[in-house]
C-alpha cells in the first residue's frame, strides 16, 4: 500500500474515533443540534403533590393554580373586578340577570387535538351544575342550558346573583376539559376522568407521584404561547428545605401562597442575603381564628369578645415577622369590595377588659392554676393548624397560645397535615379552635361569605359559624342587583359579623417569592394566588 495513503486511512480512522468517543460524553437529549436551541426548562418547588392523576375540572383535588395552567374558563379574572374574556369572546345578560348568552372563540382546540365548542361547554356545564357539592356558588343554580349553535351557549340561572361571571373565572369547577378524555357517561355523576387535557396554554407531560410532575406548551394553544419549554415542579413538603434547594440550584423558583410560600424567617434572611430577586404583593386574604360553634363556651358573646381583647394583633408583623404583612383589624382587608371602616372592624389588645368579660361571664380561677373554669369545665381548647401551606402559622399559633394563656385560658396546639386538617375543619369539625384564612382576589366577599357561614354538605355545619339571620342576609345580598342596595345588605353582613365577634381576625399576609436572578428573566406576580405567576412571561437567560 501507498505510504501516504496509509498515512491518509489512518488520520480519518483516528478523528472518527475521536468523534465516537466525544459523543459518549452526551446523549443525544442533552446535546444541541445544530441550530437547535437548548431546552428553556424552570423548576419550581412546591410544597404538596400535584394530583395529576385528579385533576379533573369538575372537582375540588390537586392545586387550585394548575387548574389554570391546564384549563380555560369562559371568561377570565383580569384583577381590580375586571372581568376578561377567554373562551368566551363576549356575553349578553337579561335585564332579569338570569339569562346569560356566551359567544364562543372559534378555531380552538383541546391539547389532545379534539375541537372546543358549544357542546363541549354543555359536556362540562353538565358535571357540576345543580350539585350539592358546589353549593358555595350561586352560578351551580342552573334553570336550562343549549348550545344554540356551534358557537353561541345560552344559560339560564334559577336567581338573578351579581357574582355570577366572577365565579365563571374560578379554576375550578368552572373549567373545561376535554371530553374525550371522560369516560363512561356525563351529568352529575360525573362519569370517569382519565387524564387532564385542557385548552390552557400548558398540558401535563410527566407525573411521578409525590415526587414531581412537568408541563410544556400545549401545542394547540391559542393565546400568548409560553416562552420556555418545560416547567418542572418539584414535590418538597418541607418549607426550610425548600429554601435550600433554592440555594443550591436544584430548584430556580420558590413561592407563592399556593405553591410554596417562603418560611417567614426564611424570607428575612433571602432578603438580608441579597443573592435571590425577592417579590412581594398584597394580597386580600385575611388569617383568623374560627370557633367550634358546638363548644358550650363559644356561643357566650362575652368569651368571642374576650379572646379577641386578648391578643396584640399588631406585634405580630412587627415582632415576629420584621413588618412584613400587618395586624389584622376586621376579618376583612381594606381594598376587599363593600368593605368600610364602619362595617368591618376589630378589637384592640385590652387584657384586662378580656379578664373583665370572662369574669362577667363567669369563668374564674378558683384553684390558683392558671385556667379559668365554671362548673367545673375549664376554658381549655384544642388549637388545630396546619403549616404545610403557611409555614408562618406555628409562629402565630405560639404567640396567640401566649396572649391566651395571659387571661386565663389554656390552648394546646394541634398541627396536622394538609388532609388531616382539612378533614378536621371541613368534615368532621374534630377541633375546638382553628386557624384559617378567608379566600382571597375574586372569592371575596361573596364567596367567601358563603364558604365560611353557611352549611356545608361535607359537616352539615358551617365552616365556621351558622345563624339563620345572617345566612339568609348574604343570601339576599348575592341576589341584589342594584349596587347601592347590595351595600346596605353587606354593610349589615359586616357589621353583624364585627359586631358579635363571630371570628378572631389576626393577620393581614403578603404573598413572596424568591427567584433565581442569574437564570430566570420575565418573572411577575400573577393577579391573584389561582394564578399566582405570569407562567407564559417566564423566560431562562
């Protein structure tokens, strides 16, 4: 053979191996192609499963925010009452407020390919209106409906109720899914949800249960489309671990009242350190303490009215959390509609006016222990709490135990999971205090109000306290049209839930998030804690 050939065989056998080996060190999905760019992915921590597998739209599983990613509604919250269209491109209501006539957008599609249109709203319409279940929404009181053509949909509402478009913008149920993706039947039973597959800017590509779950862009979509490929969430229960994976770099985003709110003293110190892009925002929401109305104590006046003298609300957000948020005065903020300084008012921190009225009430002290009693039952109460989704309730919990515990009542703190606690304060009322949160954005006041005080078909009791009077007070008010006069109804709402001291208002909260500034850009606080992100704004530099 030729020297020079040989020479020439052997330099191309030594570069191909050469470029065998240097393929070995990647696989061919983590390599760029040429021209090709390199997957936009964002990992977010999130402090509970993502119930992918329960995520049907007709339904109360999974986080309320996914439902928002994955689903549309007709109509969508726009913030400060605006209401937006998204599938519904407009609407007529009857004088009467009870016929509601929807123009539907054309030319969209589920993300499994299959048409959105007037029969698949029906479809879905059909799984939750007239239900029990959905009870704390005046839009489930449902007359008639029809698909008047491909793209119109008339419905019919038993009342006339004012919040009825604002409870169309709820991530759940008012959302449509595919309806292909339900199996066996339609109606109120619901029939069998097998996947979600919605006509969201986002679909579900991978779930793993308790651990992590990802959405890309729904191909189909078709509004503003996202600017990264993939977001990954990943399943970390505890608050300071999550805030280390932040630090680390295993995760790029940390937050969210919803998804995974930022321990109080973690906060302080991300705040402190500089390195992450902290983000605050307001929110509606109020955190109180509810009575077992069952407990024989609570339904005296003097006692509500004790408890709630007893506790600083004001040193809360100064001594515990560094003037983040601040002390609750009524149950709800100032900025939440129909709300007045006259209607919606608290109590300041009076000890001894609270030893007063428990005395006037007739619990005192007779054994030197600390805790007050009458007829041989002390004023000693299981406090539940739960600090999955707001790691800051221990920390209040403790201090109230404290204020408590000054006056001459006993409180032993319970905390529970996220279901443990949720079966206690929904279901089976298994506590004699609990620490809660009013819903926040668009729920309040009206749902909120109906969530809180009326009865549920889970407890058959309410959520938090039940008179007639009242129930049938917000009752009237949903129902009244004329804005003037719906303020004279909730200006009664109101004062009558201050005046008899119905709650204990403690903390008025913000909503955080800590962002990783070297790599994500486009980061924005959504316009309420359903839709906590700008998710499609997102972007990885």
């Amino acid at each position: 053979m030729n020297k020079n050939k040989y020479v020439t065989i052997m330099i191309a056998c030594l570069l191909c191996a050469g470029l065998l080996f240097a393929g070995c060190g990647k696989s061919d999905s983590t390599a760029s192609k040429p021209g090709e760019e390199k997957a936009k992915e964002v990992v977010v921590a999130i402090y509970r499963d993502g119930a992918i597998d329960k995520l049907d739209a007709a339904s109360y599983n999974g986080p309320h925010f996914l439902y928002k990613m994955v689903y549309d509604g007709l109509v969508e919250d726009g913030g400060e009452g605006k209401i937006l269209p998204q599938l519904a491109t407009g609407w007529d209501i009857s004088p009467d407020g009870k016929t509601y006539t929807f123009k539907l957008r054309q030319g969209v599609k589920f993300s499994d390919g299959t048409d959105f249109n007037a029969a698949a709203v029906i479809f879905n319409l059909k799984r939750w209106v007239n239900n029990d279940r959905h009870a704390i929404l005046t839009a489930v009181n449902v007359e008639s409906m029809e698909a008047v053509d491909d793209y119109t949909v008339k419905i019919v509402f038993k009342n006339g109720s004012y919040p009825i478009l604002t409870e169309l913008t709820y991530p759940r149920p008012v959302r449509f899914l595919s309806p292909a993706s339900i199996t066996n039947g339609e109606g109120k039973d619901g029939g069998q949800f097998t996947k979600p597959v919605g006509t969201g800017p986002w679909m579900v590509a991978s779930y793993t249960k308790e651990q992590e779950f990802t959405l890309v862009p729904n191909p189909y979509y078709w509004g503003e489309k996202p600017k990264i490929n993939k977001i990954t969430f990943k399943v970390i229960t505890d608050g300071q671990a999550r805030a280390l994976a932040l630090q680390s770099g295993e995760i790029d985003l940390l937050g969210g009242d919803l998804i995974g709110k930022i321990p109080m003293e973690t906060l302080l110190e991300l705040k402190k350190a500089g390195k992450f892009a902290i983000h605050t925002k307001e929110t509606m929401s109020s955190h109180f303490i509810a009575f077992n109305q069952a407990v024989e104590a609570f339904n005296d006046k003097n006692v509500r009215l004790a408890m709630n003298y007893a506790i600083n609300k004001p040193s809360i957000a100064t001594n515990l959390f560094d003037n983040i948020g601040s002390g609750a005065n009524g149950l709800y903020q100032k900025g939440v509609p129909y709300i007045t300084d006259k209607n919606n008012y608290g109590f300041s921190n009076d000890k001894e006016k609270a030893r007063q009225l428990l005395e006037a009430a007739g619990y005192k002290d007779t054994n030197g222990d600390g805790i007050r009693e009458k007829n041989g039952k002390k004023l000693e109460f299981t406090f539940v709490l739960s600090t999955g989704e707001f790691p800051e309730w221990k920390q209040m919990a403790e201090f109230v135990q404290s204020e408590f515990s000054a006056v001459g009542i006993r409180v032993n703190l319970k905390i529970l999971d996220k279901n443990g606690y949720e079966d206690a304060t929904m279901n089976t009322k298994a506590f004699d205090l609990a620490l809660m949160r009013t819903s926040s954005d668009s729920w309040v006041p009206h749902g909120s109000l109906l969530e809180m005080f009326s009865i549920l078909s889970s407890s058959k009791a309410a959520k938090v306290w039940y008179d007639k009077e009242l129930y049938d007070n917000i009752i009237q008010t949903l129902h009244t049209l004329d804005a003037a006069e719906r303020q004279k109804n909730y200006d009664k709402v109101f004062s009558f839930i201050s005046e008899e001291a119905l709650t204990i208002p403690i903390y008025y909260p913000i909503t955080s998030f800590a962002v990783n500034n070297d790599k994500i850009k486009g980061f924005e606080i959504g316009v309420n804690s359903y839709a906590p992100v700008e998710w499609q704004k997102l972007d990885v530099k």
